[in-house]
C-alpha cells in the first residue's frame, strides 16, 4: 500500500486537530482569513496548504507544526 502524501497527511491531522478542540472549518477560514471553501479545499486534500499557513494553522489549533506533519501522533497531538 503506497504512503501517504504529504498534503493527505496535514489535511488528516488538520481535521482531527479541529474535531478534537470541537471548531469548524469556519473558524480555521477565520483565522487564516480565508473563506471557508478554501479550508474545506485544503482538509478534502483539493489543494495543499502553504508554509505560511500551515504555521498559522498551527499556532490557531495551538499545536506545532511537527504535529500536523507527522504521519503518526505525537505524545503532543495525544494529550491535547
């Protein structure tokens, strides 16, 4: 089975990031000062998300950006 991309991986733990803290993709769009189509693009894996805001990204869900790009869960994405 082929690994994942890069771009499935960090729309996966974006999602369950935002699941875990009970936001929408509306209060990511929000943030990022973006609409909501363009988050839902990004977390259905349309389009990648870019450096800049994966680190917002990041610092909204309060996690480091090592959490959304790792494949697998971190002590830090499991305590939070």
């Amino acid at each position: 089975m082929p690994q994942p991309s890069a771009r499935e991986i960090i729309a996966a733990n974006v999602r369950a990031e935002l699941a875990r803290r009970g936001l929408k993709q509306k209060d990511l769009a929000e943030h990022l000062r973006i609409n909501q189509a363009g988050v839902s693009a990004r977390v259905n894996r349309l389009t990648s998300f870019s450096a800049e805001e994966l680190v917002a990204t990041a610092a909204f869900l309060g996690v480091s950006v090592q959490v959304l790009v790792d494949a697998e869960p971190t002590a830090e994405a499991v305590a939070s």
